[in-house]
C-alpha cells in the first residue's frame, strides 16, 4: 500500500512541476551521510560515503526527466580535510571510485552527460585527479546535462582563486597597479570563477536539517532560492527532489533585495 501511495504521489508532483518553470541549474549540499550510516550501522568511512555515491545515480536521471540542464552536487569541501585522515581518505577514495565508474556508465554516455570537477583541484592527490581527468576526458563532447562534482571546494577559496588569477593575468599583461584597480569588477571575477560559463543556481537545495550554505556557490548564490530538507543525503527520494523544484516555482523571484 505504501509503494501505491508513494507512487501516485509521484506521478501527480511530476505531473504539476512539468506545467511550470524548472531551474536552469541545481545545487545540492549532500549533508547527513555519517548520521545515515550510524542509522544503518554502518561506521567505516568509504562504505558510509559509498552509500551517499550512489544516490547520485538517481539524481542524474531524474534531472534527464525533467529537463534540468545543469546540477552542481558539493561532496567534499576545503574544511572537511581537517577531519580525521581516515576519514578523508574515506571520503576521497569514494570520490575517486564515482569519477571512475562515470567515466564507464553507460547511462552517462547514453543522456550524454558531461562531467567536470571544480574547486581548489590542486589540494587533491594524485590519484583522485588522475579519476577526474578520466571522466572529464570521457564526457567532454557531450552537449546533455552538466555535472559539476564540487570537490576540495569552498566558497571563499573560489572567489580567492578568482581574484589572483585575474590579478595574474593582469600582470602579465603589464597592466598599472592603478589600471588594474579599475579592471577588477564584478563581471571580471566572474569570468574566473571555477563555474565561469555556467549559469548561476536558480534552487540551492540541502539536505539532513542543516540550514545554512557553509560558503557553497558564495558569489553565484546571490539571487538563488533555497531548500533545506530534514531527509539525510542518502535516504534523499524522488518526492524530495519534486517538492524542492515545486517550492521552487511557487516562489516569486525578484533578483534583488
């Protein structure tokens, strides 16, 4: 009875968002993977955050169903490598066993997804650079969905990174210190943003209760609309991601304060 009741639940949300407006690109906070593995039992690290790569499968296809052009899904920030080193390297090691199996999945190739890792790449060892070069060198013709894995990301790192890498290309170019002042806008920090090219998040949804954004998408989450969700990332349903794009369009966006 419940497997009905679910079921035609959602069909009749899918039926309702389809009549509407669907954000152009989605963020997802993946919170609450330890809290779900300590319910299940499950305390070593890599099989808690395997729990939480898999959900990613069901992600990707419900943004093919529902014509979602961009989805940006954060995994592993610049603080979490304060944890302890078990469970970073946990943490990473699945990472790294995702980026691998994308770069083989069928359904990736079929819905021609395209893969690209952003954030402070550098930070990350060698093998997990090694998986996302892979992936991003098997999907990179693809023209379907982006699949932005933000990895060894922060929020204020990016807009760091930004602003010397504009700094440097400036020097390079010879550009006066009183010149370069006036060069550093908004629009130009923008151009070397990891996401630069994409659109910014029209829905920031994250999971496990926490209400907060922890620096995610800091610069490109100015006019997003959030949606916090009490459900852990790994336990995160079809429903959940149909009521978050619902809230979505019953929101009135008005782009400024």
């Amino acid at each position: 009875m419940f497997r009905l009741l679910y079921y035609l639940y959602s069909r009749r949300l899918a039926r309702d968002i389809r009549g509407g407006p669907r954000p152009r690109h989605i963020g997802i906070i993946l919170d609450g993977n330890r809290r779900h593995g300590r319910s299940l039992g499950i305390l070593e690290p890599r099989a808690v955050y395997d729990l939480g790569a898999d959900k990613l499968d069901d992600v990707l296809e419900w943004c093919v169903e529902f014509a979602i052009p961009t989805v940006t899904l954060w995994v592993f920030s610049t603080e979490n490598f304060r944890r302890p080193a078990a469970e970073v390297s946990g943490i990473l090691a699945s990472v790294e066993a995702k980026l691998v199996a994308l770069a083989e999945d069928p359904a990736i190739h079929r819905s021609r997804v395209r893969v690209r890792a952003i954030g402070c790449l550098a930070m990350l060892p060698a093998q997990v650079l090694d998986a996302i070069k892979a992936a991003e060198r098997a999907t990179a013709s693809y023209d379907g969905i982006e699949l932005n894995i933000a990895v060894a990301y922060g929020g204020r790192q990016e807009i760091t990174d930004a602003v010397r890498a504009l700094l440097s290309r400036l020097a390079v170019e010879q550009v006066s210190l009183a010149e370069a002042v006036d060069e550093v806008t908004p629009e130009a920090i923008a151009r070397h943003l990891y996401t630069a090219g994409l659109p910014d998040p029209d829905l920031i949804i994250r999971t496990s209760g926490e209400i907060r954004l922890s620096g995610f998408l800091l610069w490109q989450s100015v006019h997003s609309e959030f949606y916090f969700t009490d459900v852990l990332w790994p336990a995160f349903r079809k429903i959940d991601f149909l009521r978050a794009i619902r809230a979505y369009q019953h929101r009135q966006r008005r782009y400024g304060c």
